[in-house]
C-alpha cells in the first residue's frame, strides 16, 4: 500500500474507535473509583439524553424500590447514583422448593459516577423510579445571553 493509503485507512479506524466529545464528557474512568469500598460493586447500564434545556440519564434497576436508590452530587460537578440495597431471590412458598435454573443477574450493590458538563445545574437535579427504570433529569444553566451589537457610523 502507498502512504496515502496507509493514512487513510489509520484515520477511518481512529475515527471509528474514537468517542465522540458528547459522550466523553460524561465519562469518568472505573480505575478512579478502584477503591476497598467500591469492591463488588456492579456498574448500572446508562442512556444518556443532551436536549436543549437538560441532561437525561435513563437507567434500568429490576428490582430496586426508590427508597433502595440514592442519587447525589458530589463536588458540584459529579453526579453519584447507587443502590444501598440488594435486590432479593424470592424463596419457594412450599417447604423443599429450589431452583433449578439461575439466569438473571445475582443481587448486588450497583454505582455509577457522571462528571457533569459546566452548563449542568447542579442544584438543579430531579430522579423518578417507575417500572424499574431510574430517570435522572439535570437541567442546564441558561446559555450566556448574546453581546448586543451596535452599529457606530463613522463621521
């Protein structure tokens, strides 16, 4: 292959592999919350929406009451959600039940940390529990107003 090629090709694969800035921006890396506390601590599935006016953050939690789900801000710029409780295995009514088949995700605690944009309001911030999913809705700080412009005619 010729050099242009070479390059062309390296381009479309970073670009293909590379997280788009929208996205990125929420992200906070596993490796800095690898602490003791956090061991066994499961990550929640996100969908994240950026509309005009607020961030929405879609999670699905089976199981888990609202009053199992804790969502803070921590530093004015990280949104925290986790899961103080564990979702619990129904037992068999009659005496002798068992399983005989264990498909669905074991019982644990879950954790997810966004770093929030710096149009996000921090104090701002509403959660709603319905139907096992978690929405968390971060409304943004209003877009700076324009600078008026004036036309001086020079004399």
């Amino acid at each position: 292959m010729s050099k242009v090629g070479d390059s062309n090709v390296f381009d479309a694969v970073s670009h293909l592999f590379s997280i788009p800035e929208s996205i990125e921006k929420f992200m906070i890396h596993s490796r800095v919350n690898d602490t003791n506390e956090n061991k066994g601590v499961g990550s929640i599935p996100v969908d994240i929406l950026d509309t005009s006016k607020e961030y929405i953050f879609h999670m699905d939690v089976p199981g888990l009451s609202k009053s199992d789900i804790q969502v803070t801000v921590e530093d004015e710029s990280t949104l925290v959600i986790k899961s103080g409780g564990k979702r619990k295995r129904e037992d068999g009514e009659e005496e002798g039940c068992r399983y005989i088949r264990l498909e669905r995700r074991a019982p644990q605690k879950l954790m997810r940390k966004f770093r929030l944009p710096e149009n996000a309001n921090a104090s701002a911030v509403t959660a709603k529990c319905e139907n096992g999913v978690l929405t968390v809705v971060v409304e943004k700080h209003p877009p700076p107003p324009k600078p008026k412009k004036i036309e001086v005619t020079v004399s």
